[in-house]
C-alpha cells in the first residue's frame, strides 16, 4: 500500500492509491510531494514507482536487499539512503527494519515498514512546525530524524535498566546477573553494528555537497549529525559501564569468598585448640596425674575460655570481621 | 586447466582449451570473455594468458606467489586484485587459497581453486540477474563478491556455535570451555589477518577512479564494500563477545568456588562446636560432676540442637545458602 | 533577564533592559557590545535579540534546543557556538547547562545561566587585562575559555579525591569502595560525554579561517584549544588511574583471602595430626601396652610438641607466614 | 671492509678494496654498482664513500649514530633509509643492528653488519631471478626486503613456541608458564618497537614519488610494503594471543583451586558429621542408655554408613566430582 | 639573570647582563646569537626581550603562563615553541619546568630554569660538532633535543627498575608489590600527559613549511622527530610491561592461594579418617567385640597406615604436590 502526501504553506493534499500501479502528477512548483510506500509492497508498485520518478537502477536493487548494510548514494538527480530503524525498542528483544528514503527535486520517496514516520505526517497535516514552508530537503532530513528517535527512547530506557542492575551487583550479586550483563553485552555489539552505518551514512550526507540539500537547511543537517554522535556516545559509555559491572561482580564474588573464608578460619582457630585439648585428657593413660586433681576439670575449662578468647583477640586484632 | 566463458547479451559460448597453450581471439566488440585458470595450473599456461592479454609482468610474480597478502594493483589497461577465498568454511578447520582477479577491457581472467566462481558462471549461462546486459567492471564486481560469500557463511555458523558456547558457559562451566574458547579466539584471529587486506582491497577499489570501471557500475562497487564492512563488523563484534564468554567463564569459576567454600563453612560451623561439646564429655577427669548427675546426657543433646540450630539460623542469616 | 555591556578601551556603559523586548542601538564603530541573556528567558525577547542581530533562525531552535549536543556553527556574518558548562563542580552530583554564544562584528551575544561569565564581566568593568582593548573576538574567546574553568576545577578535586581513594585500596580495601570506584567511572563517563564535544566545538573553532576571528587573536584560539585537550588528557590519566584502582582493589580481596586460608592451614596442619594423637590413646582397647606405661603420658606431650614444631617450622620454611 | 658489485645483465665484476679508501670510476651507463660497506667500518672510509657519492652530509651523521630509530630520507639525487635488521632471530634472546640504505643514479650503497644480504649478492652473481635485468631501485627493493626476512623467521619459530605453550597452558598450568608468557609479551613489546617504525620507512617510500623509484618497479614496493603489513598483523595476533594465554592460565589456577576446594569439601561433609557421631558415644556420662544395648554398635555403623551414603548422594547431586 | 652568546664560525663572546634591562645590538650578519634568560626572571627583563626582538604579544604571555600545555607557534618572523623538561629525572618524584624558545632570523631566545641547555652551550664555546658553522635554526632543533635528553635518561632507569620489579613479582610476589605498580603506572600517566603535547610540537615543527628553517637542516628536524617518537613508544612499552606485571601479580596471588589450599586439602583427606577411625574405637559401648581382640589395636593401626597411604597415594596421582 501507498500514500502521497502534497503540501505547499497553503495546501495539503492527502492521495491514496488507484488499483492499478500508478502515480498522478504534480501540479505546481511549490509543490513538495512525499511518496509513502509501506511495506510489504508488491514489487510491480516498486517498479512504478522507480519509472516514474526516473531512478537510477540499483535504488530498486538495493530498497529490495533488506539485509543490506545502511548506505548513502548520491545520484545527480537524486539522494539516496538506506537505513535501519529499530522497531521494537524494548529491552528485551531488538529488532530492526530497512527504511529507504530518496530524495529527489520534487520530493521524498520514503520506503518502509511500521508507524516510524507517522510524526512527521502528522506535523505535515496540522502544519505545526517549519515543515510546510521549506523545502523536500527539509523533509527529508526530518524523516532520518525521526529514524533516530527510537534509537534514543532504547538508550533512555537501558540506562534505566543499568541504574537497577548496577545496585544489584553492588548489594546482591549472583550468578543470575552475569546471564544479565552477557544479554545487555550482546545487545549493544547489536546495537553497535547498527548505529555505527547509520553514522557513516549521516556522516556522508553533512559531508556531501549535493545542490539538492540547499545552504540554509545545512545546519539542520548538522544537528541531525550531531544527535547520531551522541547516540554514538552514549552507546560507549553504556558498554563501558558494563564492563565495570562485569569486573564489579567478579570482585564482589571474591570478596564474598573471602567473607566466607574468614568465617570459616574463624570457626578453625578457635575449635581446633579447644578439641585438641579436650582430646588429651579423653586418652585413657594410666598414669595420667591431672585427672585425679579435683580442680583438674574447671582448671581445663579457665585455659580453654582464655584460649578462645586470645585466639578471638588476635583474630579481632587481624580485622577478620 | 581453463575454460573460456564468452557472453554477450545474446550469446553464450564456452570454449574448452587446446592441448597446446593458447587463445582464441575474440570476435564482436559486445562480448565480454570471462577466462578462467583454475588452479594447479602450469606455469606456461599462466604465461600464455599473461603474454595474450599483455599484463604487466609483476602480475604473474603476484600470481604465482601463494603467500602473498591479498593486494590490489591499477595498471593503464587492467585492474589486477589478489584476494584470499575461504575453502573449507566449516568451524573446525579454516583454510584459505589466493584467487586472482585482472579485468581487462574486454574481460576478466581468473584464477583460483576450487568452485567459489561456479555460482557466477551459473548466473552467466542461464542469463539470470544483469549479468549478460553488463561489461566486464560489472562481471569483476560479481567475482569479488563471490568472494565474500564463504566468509558471510562461516559468521552465520559461528554465530551459532557461539551461542551454544554462551549457554554452556552460564549453565555448565567446565575447563573444557576454556579450550573450545581459545580455539574460536585464533581462527578469528585468523580471520582478521584475511579480512583486514580484503577490506583493504575493496577499500582501494571503492577509491580507485580507473575508467575501466564505469560510473553507473560504481553503486555496486560499493555495495560489495558495505558487505565487507559488515563483515569486518561480525569479526569485531564476535570477537568481544568471545572476549566476555571468557571473563563470564572465570567469575562462573570463582562463583563456583564460592559455593563450595560456602558448604565447607557451614559443615565446620555446625560440626566443630558439636565436636568439642562431645570431647568436653569425653575426658577422663574422676572429678566431673556432670557426668553422674541422670539428665545431663539429654541436657547435652538439647545443647548441641540449639548450637546446631543457631549456627544454621546464622549462616541463612549471612545468605549462606 | 538580559542586561548589555558596552564597552571601548576608554568607555563601560551598563544597561538594563526596558520592560518591552528591545535592543538600543550601538553608537560609535569602536564600541563591543556584549549582550548577555540570562536563563530563564522569555522566549520573547530571545526572538527580539535574533531579530536585532538578524541571525540565521536556526540559532533560535538551538539555543531553545537544551538537550542538543555541543556544536559549532559558522554563518557570513556570525559565528555561533553551543557549549555545555559543568554547574555544579562538586564531586558528589554532576550536572550541566548549556550555554549559547554568537559572535557577529560588533559583540557577543551570550545566553546563560547562572554566574559562569561573572569573572569576564568584572574584568571589563575593571578593565584588567587585554580585553578593554580587543575586540568582540577576544571577548568570545575569553568567553569560551571561562566555560572551562569548572571543569578544571572538578578535576583538581577530582585528583584529591582519587589519592585518598587509592590509599583506601592498598590499605584497608572494602566492598565498599567497589561503589565509591564504580560512582567516579560514571562521572568520567559523564564527563567524556560533555568533554568530547567540547572539544569538537573548539577544535572546529580552530580549525575554522573565519573572517571575524583576526588573525592577531587566533594565538589566543589556540591556547584555549590546548586547554581542552590537557582537560582531555587528565580525563584519560584519571579514567586509567581509576581502572587501576579497580584491579588492584581485586587484587588486594585476592591477596585477603590468601592470607587468611594461610592461617587456617596453618591451624589445621598443627592441630590435626595432635587431635589424632590423642585420639589414639583414647581408644578402649583392652590390648594397649603404652597405656600402661608410666610414662608414656609425657612422652605423648614430647611427641605432639615436636609434630607441632615440626609442623610449624615446616610452614614457616615454606613461608606461610 | 668493503667491496663493489658491478653488474649488468650481462656482465658482473666483484671488486675488493684497495689499501686506502677510494672507489674505482663507474665504466658503462648500463653498470648498477652496489657497494657493500661492512660493519665495522674505519670512519675514513665511510667519508670517502660519502664523498665518492656526493652525499648529503646529515647520511653520514645517521648511519653513525646506531641507536637512530629506523628513518627514511629523500634527497634529490638519493634515497636513505635506515633500517633494523633482526640479527639472532632465535626465541631466547633478540637482538638487532642498523642497516643503512642510500640509492642513487648508477647504484646502492649499504652499510651493514652480518650476512642479511648475502642472498641477494648471490642471486646477482649467479643471475637468478630479474635482478640483473633492472635497474638500482629494484635492487634496492630487494635489499629492503631481505631486511624483512629474519622478522618472518621469528615469527614462524614464535607461532610453534606458543603453540606448545598453550597446550602447556591448558593441560598443565605452572607457575613456570607465566615467565615463559612474561617473556613473550616483552619480546613482542620490543618487536613492535622495531617494526613499527620499519613500517614507517617502507610506507614512506612507497608514497614518495621520487623519480629514482621508476613507475614499473612501484608494484614491487607495493609488495615489499604488504609484506611489512602481514608481518604487523602477525606481531598483533600473537599478541591478543599471548594475553588469551595469560587469562587462560588465570583461570586455570581458578579452576584448579575450585577442584582442590571441592575435594576438601567432600572430606569435611563425609567426615565431620562421622567424627560427631563417634564423638557422642564416646562421651563418659553414667546415664547413656544406648551403651549398654547391644545392638548399638553395629546401629551407630548403621547410621554413620547412612550418613556417609547420603552426605555423597547430595554431594554426586551438586556435581562436586 | 640572562647571558648572550654571539658566535660564528670563528668568533665566540659570551655578554653578561647590565644592571638595566636592555640588550646590545648584534654586530655582523654572519654572528648567530643565543639570548639565554634564566628563570626565575624579572618581567622587565623578559618585556625588555619581546620589545628587543619585537615579538608578538602573545609570546610574553604565554612565556608568563607556566600550567600552560606544551605548544607551538609560527609567525612571520619567528618561530616560537613551548616545552616541558623533565628536571628531577629520579624515579621517585617526577617534576616538570617550562622551557620556551623563539627562533628568528639572527638567534634564539630560551627562557629556562636549570641546566638543561648548559650541555650544547659548551658545545657551542668549544666548538664541537657542527653547531658553531650552522645557523640559528641548527641551534634551535639543538636546543629542543636537548629537552629530550633527561626523558630519554628517565625511561633508561625506569627500564632498570622494572627488571627488578618484574623479578620481584615472579618470584616473591607481595602486597607490597601493588603499591609499586601503582606507583610507577601513575608516574607513566603523568609522563604521557608531558609526552604527548611534546610530541605535538616536534610533530609540528616537522610539518611546517616556515622560512626560518633551512632546507638543508630539515633531516635534522626529523632526526628530533624519531627521538620523540621513540619516546612515546618506550613509554608504551613500559606502560604496557607494567600492566603484565599487575595480571601476573593477580594469578601469583591466586597461585599462592591454591598451593596453600592443597596442603590444607592434603592435611584433611590423611587425618580426617585417621580421627575418625580412633574416635570409632573410642565409643564406650558395652558390645564391641574388637575392643577385647589382643590384635585389634596393631590392626587399627595397619588400617590407619593403609588409609593414609591410599589418601596420600591418591593424591599424588591428582598432582596435589
């Protein structure tokens, strides 16, 4: 299925498609027109599609590759990108979609799957905004804008996650979190491999000097880089929080051990000189002269209390706890 | 042995060699000639082709150095690119072999082992995708991607021996890991030391601005391009996921040790205070009222329960178990 | 609020802004207005300052943009940076604000909160230094390095309280240092992601040949260029400085635990073969010939105290402790 | 000592060196004249080397000075590099020596210790290869390149060496192994240091366009520069290498103190509760019903087998052994 | 204080100051001279310098400026660099001190503190080497070697204490150790941050194209460039070394930890069934037959010999010791 939008300052015109592949002209030079295509799309529509705005060929190659790497082309008529926007942004589970957008003097074709754009429509049609008195570039920005937006409501909600995991590993470490970290790990290599072409791509388009993207919309060109980066960056600092929590557990769990152990050392130090002496006078030698002294049995006790207690001391003093 | 594959939109004609070294010449401008030398080839049949199609002398050098690293080279009439295939892309083994790739004006010649071209030659002869409609930049373009393909493979393999490997390492972590983990390390290592000058290769291709390869052929030049950067990406993002199933591996060891330090502590808390209170009991001293007064035996055992208890009810206390 | 400086090396005129959003016009070419915006601010009277100065209008979305990254924008007539200052430099809770600067040929336009540029407005009015005599480049530059002020003074302290953190590690390691180590990695995080584009910004501003910056004053460029990169460089130095602290506080719960199985071995190696002397003789068998022996008893005792010395001279040999 | 190599692909003349320094006149456009000085080499007959060449005074100052790190030089009538060759590429001990390059019009000049050349020198007298054929810059890229020689050397001797450490490091972790890995890790540290600035040297040359390097020899710079490359990444892989081995053997240890810990474990739960047992009736009080029943004994074997049985039961269940 | 050293190929004065600022006029074009201000100095002197030489202002600011970052500046007439010398090159305590150079057409001004320049003022006044017939730039690159010297010296003794410590560490680890590491990787942070901008400016120096520096003096220029680089790389070589000493550390530890746990495992499985056993034969139950065996008590004993045999046995055959 399909929809064109046209917009100028003054109009807006909402088409939605015949039964027979197809596209009206436009009538007006202030006309900007975005082509929605969304997907699953019959590849005949495609096909008509790419006829009748004159793209060059590999744009139909490549919109139909979905498992293509996020790239930029410049053609002379036209701007070309692919990109991967992330369609389930839940901690869970990533999952990501193929969005193709090309720009051309009239317009935007945008191709893809999902409601990623359906802000920017809706800016459009209540014309809030500058949206309505600029350009086809302007809006073609604004789409790999809002391609970014899911990318950044993930981070927000993994920092949210990482808060909680981290005073878990602080306070109540198990083994439980490590299965924890390994999935964040993994996701962000994930997230990595899709944010880090996504950045060559808007990087190739601040670079590019196209006439199609006009002087004075550069800037925004330029934010749109600079969300990227920082998407980029907060990427980093999240795997390298991570890390630290990786090493924070492997240190919590040793230190844990040592707990043990010192309580254990504790148990010995005390008990086995105690045991020791209780079993020497359990030996049954007949001549065994403390055995017959009346004061022999509370004597053995005042040594084994004062035993324990320096054995306590001097662990005390050792700082085992 | 080589074979000759000439095509043009509307033919398709493969030629068998002689018994003596030799080419035909090619009839009609349109055709393009796909000569492909397979490997082990003797040395005069490689010259043959080298003296027919006039190569630049360091290309058959290049050729017949196996050991070489994967190069690419521009030369007036010919680009020559020198890439390394992966054979045998099963997990357990890597091995790889030199394919050689020189375009020409009117063709392409090659020479490699193996049948990595085989999908090519197919598409050619059955005339499917754009291949017969296109020159010789766009037959080169398919080679190199050709390629690729072993290599795409052995990642999606991996990936899932990996995963195999994580769930053993969080579920049942034994020495043996440490070994398989070591082994994944070096072939990626491996790899890395054959995608990093094939990267290189395509990274000049994309660069290079020879006229042999023709500016509406150029998107696919770096099409290839992405796909070797999204494989170099894999390699990365394997090998930081092999890296954190190895430091996942070492807390699960201590977190084990842990465990097993733990049980000792709670036996020797709850057994050596038994133990002494028994041994108390067990000396020999004739003066020790305790032992001839009727309760005392039960007292005892009511003593050691509660020591028993307390201890247990400490240790659930300190999260012993 | 707003209020404007307007200054020549002999003149300092101080305004205050008239209830309605407007600007008094500047009298005499040698006069540098500083025009300093204080947040919060009526968006009002932001629009009158972009509209006095005739700004590109995507400097209005900026600086109403505050979660936008550090950038730098150059426009014909105006230079515009977008800086983020560290408002509160105490160690415990970080937090940032974003300032905005313009230059154009006859001043500065800053947009700010809090009292970040005090210092440079009290060296106007005093006239200390070069500034009086220089023109709105010197001020902007002046500007840009007082930004960075905080962000060295977070740093001295943040060495201060690194030095105690590390002698806490050596020689009284806790878990609880684990949280302290983890805290300071965050804020370097943190402080990585408002330093990177700062630098970025004022690499740009370096790099850049615009005609508003005079030749004359681009030495002084430079030297602000080099303070964010020695603020860069001491980031790093405390990002591996805490990394350290990481491993060796693991090292440190490692050597703990060392010593304290070496305690308890040394207890057990002395106390176990005693306890299993004595418990020999404190068999019932009817057939123990030492038993009987007067003095068997004392030499018993002669026995277990040189086991126990052997025990312990072996240990000390082997460097138990 | 010296001595002099004319050759042509026809001709060859081996020249010694008269009593005092001087050098023979150059016979014949067509003559390629090598001139091999020795180390160690009289200061006088460098300078007449220098001056016979004409050569910049700064070579000689370079070729002196020993410890120079390796530099390449381009001058308008010559090209000097400075290079370090790898002297006993044996495993135990490296060690290095400088080896000094200057190309001109009719010939090379080298200085250098040992036999690193000798192989070229016999491939020029015996005419092998294309040598004789061409011109003095290919000598020298073959000079440069018999350079790289012994580093491969190391390397193929270094990649057997860590082959049998990491079995070593996998089935029989010593203490012995981490200086073997210590070792390693500094050699690999001190490799790095020479190659890298060799990689340097063959970069240089192979972007300059000085005109004595003729445009049919660049492919075999070409080469020798992939050659430096491969031997980089070999440098890299053995490193991430030898650091897997070093994190192996930590968890080697691990794992061998969790083993040595579990078999303690299993002693003290099996005989603890035992010795407790024994230990009760053992006890001397008058009132012990159970003593004086004759079907006790084997009873409290009965049970203390039980209690073995069922402390293994759990224990074989947790996966102890 | 400040002196003057005018000199040429054959003349040499050395001027000591007047008690008022100023400076002679320098007589001859030939005469090079070395304008040396030694720190602390009065502002009117070094004002009196800038006005002398008429230097930009900038200069005198910055030469004022001691936290400021190593850095580099061209001008039209001079050429200025800032450095910083390491001057307590002991390995205890690291201390830095600016040193600043300007180049122009007839000398060099040094502003310095110490005797760090004094080595190649007696070169110059006896005349060693070259530096008496070349040119201010000569002595300039002399000069900025000669800041390189006391690095060099520091990474020569540091070398000298890390064979110690790495000896240390292998063979008597300790905790003592720790504090060391730490010790000198915090030193390498600090020498990295002195380093680095150091390397900045030579890499600087190197790039620029300014008239002062002579063609014929450039290798010189490049000679100083290796000796920095060099540096940066010994210093991550021992930056590297010190962080294999911190991983060695950690497994000796962990080592020590499991050699300690076998002996106490070792201890437990002998005597732990051995007291057992004596405890069984210790019960007072009226019916047990073996107490009244004559041969029981040898028996018991064989018995205890086999156990501990067996266990003994067995464990040698797990490798325990």
């Amino acid at each position: 299925m399909y929809q064109l939008l046209d917009y100028s300052p003054q109009n807006f015109v909402r088409t939605l498609p015949d039964a027979e592949p197809g596209f009206p002209a436009i009538h007006g030079s202030e006309i900007v027109r975005w082509t929605q295509l969304q997907q699953p799309i019959a590849a005949d529509w495609l096909r008509a599609a790419v006829d009748f705005w004159q793209f060059h060929p590999h744009i139909t190659t490549d919109l139909l590759d979905t498992a293509a790497r996020a790239n930029f082309e410049e053609y002379p008529e036209q701007i070309y990108v692919d990109l991967h926007v992330l369609t389930a942004p839940n901690v869970e589970h990533l999952s990501f979609e193929q969005v193709g957008l090309v720009m051309h003097a009239q317009g935007v074709v945008s191709l893809h799957a999902g409601s990623v754009f359906d802000g920017v429509a809706e800016r459009i049609e209540t014309s809030r905004g500058l949206i309505r008195g600029k350009g086809p570039d302007y809006l073609f920005i604004r789409l790999i804008e809002a391609v970014l937006k899911p990318y950044e409501h993930y981070f927000d909600q993994l920092e949210g996650e990482l808060d909680d995991l981290e005073s878990e590993v602080v306070h109540r470490p198990s083994q439980r979190m490590v299965v924890k970290i390994l999935k964040v790990k993994r996701q962000l290599s994930l997230m990595r491999r899709h944010v880090s072409p996504l950045r060559d791509v808007v990087g190739s388009l601040e670079a590019s000097a196209h006439p199609l993207i006009k002087r004075e919309n550069r800037p925004y060109v330029r934010d749109v880089r600079g969300k990227v980066q920082a998407i980029y960056e907060r990427l980093d600092a999240q795997r390298s929080l991570i890390e630290s929590l990786e090493s924070i557990y492997l240190s919590s769990v040793n230190q844990r051990t040592n707990e043990v152990v010192r309580i254990l050392t504790v148990f010995s130090a005390v008990f086995m000189p105690l045991t020791f002496i209780v079993g020497v006078y359990g030996m049954n030698f007949e001549w065994m002269p403390e055995l017959s002294l009346p004061w022999a049995y509370p004597a053995v006790w005042v040594v084994m209390v004062l035993t324990a207690g320096a054995m306590i001391w001097w662990m005390r003093q050792k700082k085992f706890w």
